[in-house]
C-alpha cells in the first residue's frame, strides 16, 4: 500500500475520531441556575424582606453578586467594578443589581457586617451601607470594630435606627443571610465574587473572583444590543 | 533486517511500539485539546458561538498578566487555536511542528498559572470551562501534558530522522 492508497484510510480514521470526540462530550449538562428570585418572587412575603438591591427591578438585565464584606476581592470588585456599573448601567435602568449575603468562614466579621447591611437594606440604605463598608473595608476588618467605624460614616440618629432594628430582628436578617448562602451552595459558589448575569430569559455564571469592568462592559453592551 | 529495509522503503510511516507509542500520544492529546476547546465553546447545557469569548476573557483577565486588549485578542482566537491544535495533532499532520507549538503553548500555561499561584490569586483556571479552579491538581496535570506534548514531538523528530537514515 502506498501513501497515496493510505491517505483516505488517514481521513476516515481521523473524522471518525473527531465525530467519536464530540459525540461523547455532547452530553447534556447541569441546566443553568433559575432566574433571579427578586425579579418573580411574589411581593406577599412577610416584612421584613431585605431588598438588597441597587436599581430598577425592570431593567434588562439582572447581575446577582454573592458576596462577602470582608473579602478583600470583593472589595476590589466593587471599587473596580460594580461602582461603574452602577454610574454607566444602572443609573440608566440598564443593569439592575442584587446582593446575595455569602460571608466566608475566614472571615470572622463577615457575618457581622452582612447583617448591618441587612438592617440598612430594611431602610433603603443598602446602596449606603455597601460603599460604606467596602470603602472602609481596612478600618474594621482587623479588630470588627463594624458599628463603631460605620457611626461615623452615617448621621448618628439613621445609624441607630439600623442598628435598633438588627437587635429586633436579628432571627429574621440571619434567616435572611442563611437563605442567600443556601441559594449559592445550590449554585456551586465556592468563592466570592461571584456573579451571574440574567439576560433575555437566561442566566449565566461569570468565572469567579471577580471582572475587570471594561471586559463586563463589552458584555453588557452586546446583551443589551441583542 | 531486510524486512525492516523493505517495508520503510514501501512505507515511511515508524513500524513496531514507538510508532504505536507515537499515535497513542498524540491522539490523547489531540483529544484532550478537543476536550478545551469544546469547553470554552460549549457550556451551561449550550454552545456560545457568539458570546464565548466575554466568558473566556474574563477567565484569562483574573491571571492578570495582559492588557485587555491582549486579553479581549487571546479570547477570541483560543479556543479556535486549540481546536485546530487538536486536529492536527489527531490526524498526525506537520507533527514536529505542531508538536513543538503545542509543547510551547502548554508551557505558557503551566507558566501562567505558577505565576498566579505564586501570586496567591484565587482564580479560576480556565482551562475546561469556568468552574475549575486553578490548583495544584490543575498544575499537575498541565506539567503531564507538557511531558506527553515533549514526547510527541521528540518522537515525531526521531522517527524523521529514522526515515531520513533508512532512505539515504
């Protein structure tokens, strides 16, 4: 047999390969996480409910962030990131975003300032409370001094309100911090940030740890030209 | 003896256990390059033809090694590269070549990430899709194709130069 003769035997061989590869990684995979709660829950749920959200509830697209107040990568997404996003994309109505309450065991005050952020939500302070406490993320995260730093960042009379209602409601805000992080188990969140992105009926994971907001800003903008 | 003269004058192709050898690795490798592309193509339960390379890009950006520029290019054309790699290397052509770009390409990986965990990032990979995270394992098995890729090529470089001595 010579290498003329051998050559449509190679071909063969070689699509037969390529048609045997792709056959068996078409498998179906896990179905993509549901849509955003916030956007179809029911409004009937029992007060208080924690709106943890910047934006209009209507905009074309949702990014649900599960994060951690103490996590320094969060820190640097929300500065680098989420604060353009919320100038360029939400402002306009464009991007509607949603804070999941996922605080790391590693971070001994995480908790503490999810909470915080759960009372100010009650109040409509979220937005407030999340600059405050990424912005100043250094000040408290090595002694957990949260109230005491975060005081002086809001007028005492609002400050004491939220941190009244954490007293009075502290079952319901950890239920409430309880119930994002069983949401983000169910998505396989291992690490935070991590963001999804709901668009045009579907939604998908970004890879975690955070965007570069130039590369977040590309998708956006081909989500909402589609 | 004879036997070896006159099959390598019918056929060049390598006889015996290094050629088998020869085909066994490089087909596992075209595969496993397969494997990446259709990753970085396909995920969620759906192909993303047309917005895979957002994804990816994001992926490569977290190693923090490039301009988005660069990184927005690397993205695009990845995947696409890899998938070629992978066909080539499945069906045996230009393999000293392609042998040699992969070995290349697997090297800046496994460089990539031992960069990033030198640097402590805690990223993604990106190798198969975005839920692997980089690690040891990861770096583990890139350091084994690296070898299986060295080896491919050695071979492919070393059956030539067997041809080339059974024909002079």
């Amino acid at each position: 047999m010579n290498s003329l003769t051998r050559r449509p035997i190679r071909v063969v061989t070689f699509l037969a390969f390529c048609a045997m590869a792709m056959t068996a990684f078409a498998r179906p995979q896990a179905k993509p996480p549901a849509a955003p709660a916030a956007k179809t829950a029911s409004a009937a749920t029992a007060a208080p409910n924690f709106q943890k959200t910047i934006g209009n509830p209507s905009a074309p697209i949702t990014m649900e962030v599960f994060g951690d107040f103490e996590c320094p990568a969060c820190r640097g997404f929300f500065e680098g990131t989420v604060k353009q996003v919320i100038d360029d994309y939400v402002i306009p109505g464009k991007v509607y975003i949603i804070h999941r309450d996922f605080p790391l065991e590693m971070h001994p005050y995480a908790r503490q300032a999810a909470r915080l952020a759960n009372a100010a939500a009650e109040f409509g302070q979220f937005e407030a409370m999340e600059r405050a406490l990424y912005d100043h993320q250094d000040e408290w995260s090595a002694k957990g001094n949260i109230d005491q730093v975060m005081a002086t960042y809001f007028p005492p009379a609002e400050f004491k309100k939220f941190q009244t209602f954490e007293a009075q409601h502290m079952a319901e805000i950890n239920a409430s911090i309880a119930k994002d992080q069983a949401m983000g188990t169910q998505r396989n969140v291992n690490q935070t940030p991590t963001v999804y992105i709901t668009a045009h009926g579907k939604t998908e994971a970004l890879p975690g740890g955070g965007v570069d907001y130039k590369l977040l800003k590309s998708y956006f903008d081909y989500l909402l030209r589609q | 003896m004879a036997t070896t003269a006159i099959s390598s004058e019918v056929s060049p192709r390598p006889a015996g256990w290094p050629g088998t050898l020869l085909i066994i690795g490089r087909v596992a490798l075209g595969v496993i390059f397969l494997i990446a592309a259709y990753a970085k193509l396909h995920f969620a339960g759906e192909w993303h033809l047309r917005d895979y390379q957002f994804f990816f890009a994001m992926a490569i950006d977290s190693y923090k090694m490039l301009p988005i520029s660069a990184v927005q290019l690397m993205a695009q054309v990845l995947p696409w590269f890899e998938l070629v790699l992978g066909i080539f290397l499945i069906a045996g052509i230009g393999l000293r070549v392609i042998g040699t770009i992969t070995s290349g390409l697997l090297l800046v990986f496994i460089g990539a990430m031992t960069r990033a965990k030198i640097l402590g990032l805690e990223i993604n990979c990106g190798c198969f899709g975005n839920n692997e995270k980089l690690g040891a394992a990861t770096l583990i098995r890139d350091s084994s194709l690296l070898v299986l890729a060295l080896a491919v090529t050695i071979g492919a470089f070393l059956i030539k130069k067997r041809r080339e001595r059974l024909s002079s």
